[in-house]
C-alpha cells in the first residue's frame, strides 16, 4: 500500500502525521511521535504520498486509530508507515528552512492569495517530488508572519498586518514571562518573604495586586493572573484575605480605604497643568459688577466640623411680627469654567466630589473648592443668592440675583444652635424653618429623626462609635432653606420652560408593620416630576456647585436666564449625557464611601468580642439564620439562634464571630 501523510494544526505548532484511516469524513491521523487523533478532512490543509510499503504486513490487532468501517491497518503498517515518515523528517526539515520566505514575500502581490500549486512550480519547478512540496508547505504554514492559510493557497501578509502581528507575539512573550515571574513571586509571598525587585517591576506588580482587589473578576488583570496566583472567582473572600496579606507582605498595603476608593473609580489627584489653570483662577479679582452688595449684612456658613469647602451661607435681611426675608448665599464659581475648558471637563468626569471617612476628593482643585470658590469668612466672594420671606404659613421666593458677600463666621452645627439659644432673631428663623419641615411633613414627605455614627479613629488599635442624632435646631435651618432653594429653582425652571435636570422620587409604597422595603431610590430627570420624599412639586439641585457637577450645571442655566433672559445650555442631548454620568457616578460613590464606614465599623466590632447590642430582624431564613441591623452600629450582620417573631422583630444580639477583611460579622439572638 501507499500511504498518505499530512500537516495539519495541533496545539497551536505545525505536526507531521500519517493517515492511518478514514471515516467518513473524518480522517485518523497517528502523528509522528505516535499519538493518534481524529480530524475532520476538511481541517487538514496538505496530504500528500509516500513511498510503497511492505505489500504483505504480519497479521497484528488493528491499530487504535481505525476506526470501524475504515480501511484495515495493522500495527506493522503503523510501524513502517512511521518509520517511513521518520526516515524523511530530517530532510523535511533541512529543506523547508533552506527557503527564502522573505524574499518570496517581498516579490509577490499583497492583495492576491496564491495558490499552492503556482508557488511550489515556482520555487520547486513543475512536477515536483511529494516531499519537496511537503517541505514548502511546512515552511509557508509556520512563516505564519509573513504568509497567511487561505483555501488552496497562502496570502502575502500586509507590512502593516505584519508588524501589528510580531507587536502582539512580542507583546503575548511579555505576558507569559510576566506571569511566570508573578508565579514566582507569589510563592516568595506565600512563605512571608518579598524579594523586593526593582522599580518598576515591583510597583507594577503591588498596583495589579490592588486592580485584582478593588475589582475583582471586572480588574483587566484578573484573566491573566488569576491562574497564576491561585485565585478563584467562587471563593472572593479568601481571595480578597489572600490580597491583602502580599500587599502588607510585600509593604505596600494601603487600607481598604484606597481600595473602595478605586472600586468606586474615584479620581486621584489633579495633574499638574489642572492646579496651573487652579492657580490662575484662584489668583483672579472679585468680580463686582453686576452684583448686590450684601458685605454690610452680617451671613454665616454653617457646616460639620473639619469642613473645608463652604459653599453656602445665610444672612436674616428683615423681621417683623409675621416673618423673616432671609437671604441664602450659594457661593457662584467663576464663569469662564465652561463646556471646553478643562477644569470644566475634569468637573464633568469626575462629576461630585467625595466624602469618606478615609479621604476627601475634591471636584475641584484646593485652590478653588477650598479657597477662592469657597465662602471663607472674612473674604469678599461672588453667589447666586435667593431671597425669601418666612412665614409660619411657609416659604416664599422674593428674587433671585447675583450677590456680592463677606462672610462673618464659618460655624459648626453646635455653634450656631449655641448662637441660636442667644440670639432671638436667629431663633425665629430656626422656628420659622421647623414650620417648613412641618408644612412639607403634612404634604407628604418623609420627615424624621435622622442618626449617624460617629467613629473616633485617633487612635485605631481602640476605635471608639457614638450613635448622634442629626436633628438640632441649626441642622434644620440648613436642611429646610436648602429645600426650599432648590424647590424654588425647580419652580423657575418649570414656569420659564428652561432645560433643566430635574430631582424626582415616586411616592413610596405602603408597607406593613415589619416589612423593610426599600424607598424608591431619587434619581435624574429632563422631563422633570413630584420629588415625594421631599414633598417639592419639582426640584433641582443648585445648593452645592463646587462639590456636585449637575448643581453647577444648573446654578449656570438659572443664572444666566435671570441675568440675560437665555440659557447657557441649551441641548436636551447634553444635559442627557451629563445626567447619565451624574447617576451612574454618584451611585457608585455612595457605595463606596459606605463600604468604607461599614469596614471601620466592623472593625469596632471586631474590638469588642461578645459583645450585646440591640437590633431588628430584618430577615428570617430556615434554620433560624437570617440578617439583623444593629441599631447601635447601624450595620447589617449575619445572624443565626433567632427565635420567633419573623421580620420586624427586636431584640438583643452578642458578637460571635468579626471578620473585617471579610466583611463578615456573625451574632446570635440572647435572652
């Protein structure tokens, strides 16, 4: 018999094979070094014909390759077929490197596949040995740089075509020598040790160990490293503890802090030509003209503690018997920060500033948010101030215009209700703003006592939690005007038809005693609607413009219609793109800065050991496990031992297990 051999594409390399069979269309091929495999005919690109073998093979079991119905092999066919095929596979190879592949690619057409056939004549001459030919198709399969398989032929690759391929090889070898050095890295980690390579090898190396963190299965490293290092998307805790463990081994832990920062993709500092433009800005006079002068009047910011970008304050203009006209002061960034100019663009991307308990990120440059936008006291500062007359039947705007200010003091929540207590006007005001909680209460909204929690972290190794009540006469003020401000700016946008981006919330569902479900989330809207949680017909968001982007946005769209009777952003299709941003960003920081209050929460936690607080069940689950709040931490912790009583149900819960890295806290139900 003659036999046939082929090359066919075998784990990612060019094989040699000898066809033991056929089925079908299936072909069994046995390769070189023996191993047996099925292929569809179609798969395999170049057969060709050896020499005859021994007509006469000693009868033997047929061979592994064939299949039923295939043509009768034995396993001395099989041997002599190979050794057939190995007598060849030097010359095989030593001819098909003697071609010039690159100079036959520099003289052929880019743009025509060549036949086979039209190149062996070529280079081989008509009429060409089997194994000649064989060795030519060998050489053009694996200058697979220079040649791509076609149907019958190869295809001259384009020069562009051709370094983009030897980029990506040179670019895939890095990658495989980078994750074998990661390998070898991570054992050093896992016995303690850290080799500490160069720079930059070594920051390279802790920054995808902190990719892999913060995102996990979403990091663009996970795919290529997690192999590597072990980790398993099914078991994220374990993956999350054996993170943290390289970066402190390795020096380079930086808090769950940073990484719940990166998670929520918060920007980083400003680049350096971002704090030029800052500085040129900030370095610019008070603008007067075109403003009313209220320096003569005296106005307080008032803000939390440590607060270092104050952009509100409030000045009483008038009282009498039935009400006070108070004036609201929104500090006005400067108007050259408009749609092109790169402040403004960086503003838009990162769209609010942030606020955790591990880090502040501004939206603009220090020197703006906390100096020259700012309303720093004793400083001369442009706003967009509204005034109203307060009356215990409610609030009612009286204008709205560009302000000149200098405010007195900047005062926490506990110095003005201090200054409240001994100050009758100021009292009246506050008495005043209680009536507008009231009268919004009465139309609906949800009212009611808000707390927080504190966590002094002076000192880390002895965390200390103080559940507040947020509540006083000074947090109303502050509350209600900025309700009202932003009531009436969606009253205005709505009456004069300007295009706006609306607050709204739908009207919360009945619940029943005990049920915890969710109140509809706020969100954005162009076509505008109720907010009910706040009970305000319409509502937009002007109160904060150097910390939140749509209250720039819109403090620029009111005022330049009060100023000039147009708007400064006239396309729906922008203020859209502008809103999508603003909801996806602004959710995403609200989980992150949460997630970091709950780690330094569970990190009290994990302080005090058996510890018994009080909580409500908020779920219950077979076996009597479910989810418990701890009303005095004000965290949602797995619970086991619950007794009955269901969802609703209060009661006294000890600490049996606090795994911060975790995020894992575990309590059982107590007498």
């Amino acid at each position: 018999m003659t036999p046939r051999y082929c090359l066919l594409f075998y784990n990612r390399a060019v094989r040699i094979g000898w066809i033991a069979g056929r089925a079908g269309a299936q072909r069994q091929v046995v390769l070189d070094d023996g191993t047996a495999l099925s292929y569809a005919a179609d798969r395999i690109p170049f057969e060709w014909e050896g020499e005859a073998l021994p007509a006469a093979p000693s009868p033997a079991a047929p061979s592994p390759a064939a299949e039923p119905g295939a043509t009768p092999t034995a396993s001395a066919v099989t041997a002599a077929a190979l050794a057939q095929l190995a007598a060849h596979l030097p010359e095989l190879e030593r001819r098909a490197a003697t071609f010039d592949l690159p100079r036959l690619h520099g003289e052929l057409p880019k743009d025509t596949p060549q036949p086979f056939a039209a190149l062996a004549a070529r280079l081989l001459g008509a009429g060409a040995d089997p194994w000649p030919r064989a060795a030519l198709y060998l050489a053009l399969a694996r200058g697979a740089r220079l040649f791509r398989p076609v149907p019958g032929g190869f295809q001259p690759r384009e020069d562009e075509e051709i370094r983009s391929r030897e980029a990506q090889q040179a670019e895939e070898l890095a990658r495989e020598r980078w994750v074998a050095q990661v390998g070898r890295w991570r054992a050093a980690l896992d016995a303690g040790r850290w080799p500490r390579p160069a720079e930059p090898e070594a920051s390279l190396f802790t920054e995808q160990l902190r990719s892999l963190l913060a995102h996990e299965r979403q990091s663009p490293h996970w795919k290529t490293l997690a192999p590597a290092l072990g980790l398993s998307p099914e078991q994220p805790q374990e993956a999350r503890v054996r993170l943290k463990r390289w970066l402190e081994t390795a020096g380079a832990w930086q808090g769950w802090g940073a990484i719940w920062l990166r998670w929520g993709d918060v920007a980083g500092p400003f680049d350096a030509e971002l704090e030029r433009l800052a500085a040129g800005l900030a370095a610019e006079p008070v603008r007067r003209e075109g403003r009313v002068d209220y320096r003569s009047v005296q106005a307080f910011a008032i803000d939390s503690p440590g607060t270092l970008d104050p952009d509100d304050a409030y000045a009483i203009l008038e009282r009498d018997a039935e009400g006070i006209t108070v004036a609201v002061h929104i500090a006005e960034p400067s108007p050259e920060l408009a749609p092109g100019h790169p402040l403004f663009e960086e503003a838009a991307r990162r769209m609010s500033s942030v606020y955790s308990l591990d880090a502040v990120v501004p939206m603009f440059p220090a020197a703006l948010s906390q100096a020259r936008f700012a309303l720093v006291a004793g400083q001369e500062r442009e706003t967009v101030t509204c005034r109203f007359r307060l009356t215990p039947s409610g609030g009612q705007l009286l204008g709205i215009e560009r302000g000149l200010v200098r405010v007195e003091s900047a005062l926490t929540y506990a110095q003005a209700d201090a200054m409240f207590a001994e100050g009758p006007d100021w009292a009246r005001l506050a008495e005043l703003c209680q009536c507008l909680a009231e009268h919004r209460q009465a139309a609906g909204a949800q009212v009611a006592e808000r707390w927080e929690v504190e966590i002094d972290r002076s000192d880390p190794a002895h965390l200390k939690l103080t559940r507040i009540r947020r509540g006083g006469p000074a947090a109303r003020l502050v509350e209600e005007l900025a309700i009202l401000y932003n009531r009436e700016a969606g009253r205005y946008c709505r009456e004069q038809g300007l295009p706006a981006i609306y607050r709204i919330q739908a009207q919360p569902a009945p619940q029943a005693v005990g049920e915890f479900s969710p109140t509809p989330a706020a969100r954005f809207s162009l076509r505008g609607g109720r907010h009910a949680g706040l009970a305000c017909d319409r509502y937009v968001q002007v109160t904060s413009p150097i910390r939140r982007f749509a209250d720039l946005v819109m403090q620029r769209q009111i005022v330049t219609h009060v100023v000039t009777g147009g708007v400064a952003f006239p396309a729906a299709e922008q203020l859209e793109g502008w809103l999508r941003e603003a909801e996806a960003r602004l959710l995403t920081y609200g989980k992150a800065v949460r997630a970091i209050e709950d780690d330094w929460k569970r990190r009290y936690l994990a302080q005090n050991p058996g510890a018994v607080f009080a909580g409500v069940v908020r779920r219950v689950e077979p076996g009597r496990v479910g989810q418990v709040w701890l009303q005095e931490v004000m965290l949602a912790v797995e619970a086991r031992a619950l007794t009955a009583g269901g969802a609703g149900a209060r009661g006294r819960f000890r600490l049996l297990e606090v795994e911060p890295d975790r995020q894992r806290v575990l309590v059982e139900q107590v007498a």
